[in-house]
C-alpha cells in the first residue's frame, strides 16, 4: 500500500504527534551524525520536544564550542550588514546631495542664459548682471591673449620665410655671376679683320 504525503500541518492527536516526533527526533539525530561524519563538518543540533525535554547532539567535544563558534560568526555577519547599511545609506545620502547641487546648477544655468528670470528679485537680477560682467571680462582676457599668441606665432612665420627668401635670392645671384664667363676665347678658325693694307698710301688729293 502506497502511503499518501504527509501535510506540513500540526498533527492534532497527541499521541500520534509523539509518535512523529520520536521518529523524526531520531531520524534528524541520525542524519546530523552522518552529516558530521561524511562531510568532515563541524555539526551541532538542538531540539526542545513540546513538554520542554532538551534533545542535542554535538560533533565536537562540547556543544559550547559550536554555540561560541556560532555566536561569533553570527555578530560577524551583524557588523558586516551594519556596515553595509551604513555604506548604502551613505550613498544614498551623497546621490540626493549630487541631485540637489545638480538641480541649482541647471537654475543658475537657466538664469545666466535669461530663461529663468522671471521669478528673480532685483538683487538676484544685480548679481546675475555682475556675474555675466566678470565672465565678459574673463572671455575678453583670454581671446585677447589668444590673438597676442597668433600675431606672435604669425611673426615667426614670417620672419622664418623672409630669412628662406633670402637665402633663395643670394643663391640665385651666385648661379647668375658663375654662369657669365670673363672673358671669349678665340677659335682657331675665326677670321680677324684688320686694318693693315699693302701699297703705296693714299695722299689726299690737293684742290687749287
């Protein structure tokens, strides 16, 4: 015959719930022995029955050993979550702070940019307008030595290509004077027109 599964339910009559008990009792003893015994753990049990009989069992030698084992470890654990929550909550904290600084910032944003003015008193209108006057201020410097850095930077240029040109133009006069010769040797060959003649000279004729 199949027994049916048993309901996790308190069983109502008492004598069948001692039963139960005794059996369970010893089945859970048997298998925290074994447990201590197969896995090489360390392994303690205790079990009150319901008129307050005390049942344990205990791998070790004494069962205070275990319980102090457990009892450290348990105020281990606390600290750690305490010390978690603390952290958490303290990350939380820094969030919301990053949020607030966030949100004043994008006001202000808005308010240097005009766009949030509306609501803004006078004073607040004075010190926005100052607070735009120095950031003039501030852009004018800079692009002011921005351009000082370019005109400098331009003057190295130039100065760079008119050292090249001349140079440029010093080689180009030597190549011009080495390409002229001195003087035109004559040829063998060349015919030389002189003013020599042979005979009596010409006498000019004497008119009367």
């Amino acid at each position: 015959m199949v027994r049916g599964k048993t309901q996790m339910k308190r069983i109502e009559n008492a004598s069948s719930r001692q039963v139960t008990f005794s059996k369970r009792r010893s089945g859970l003893l048997k298998k925290a022995f074994e447990l201590s015994v197969l896995c090489d753990a360390e392994v303690a049990l205790i079990i009150f029955s319901p008129s307050g009989r005390l049942y344990e069992f205990s791998s070790s030698s004494q069962m205070s050993h275990t319980i102090e084992r457990y009892q450290k470890n348990a105020r281990t654990l606390a600290n750690l979550r305490i010390t978690e929550e603390v952290y958490t909550q303290k990350l939380k904290d820094e969030a919301a702070d990053s949020y607030k600084k966030l949100e004043l910032l994008e006001d202000a944003k808005r308010t240097l940019l005009g766009e949030n003015i509306d609501s803004c008193s006078i004073a607040e209108l004075v010190q926005v307008e100052e607070q735009l006057e120095k950031s003039l201020c501030k852009i004018r410097a800079r692009k002011h030595t921005l351009f000082q850095e370019q005109i400098h930077h331009l003057k190295e240029q130039e100065a760079k290509l008119m050292k090249v040109n001349t140079d440029l133009k010093e080689k180009c006069e030597m190549v011009a004077m080495s390409s002229i010769p001195l003087s035109q040797p004559l040829s063998p060959d060349m015919e030389v027109e002189t003013g020599l003649f042979i005979g009596p000279p010409k006498t000019k004729a004497n008119h009367v």
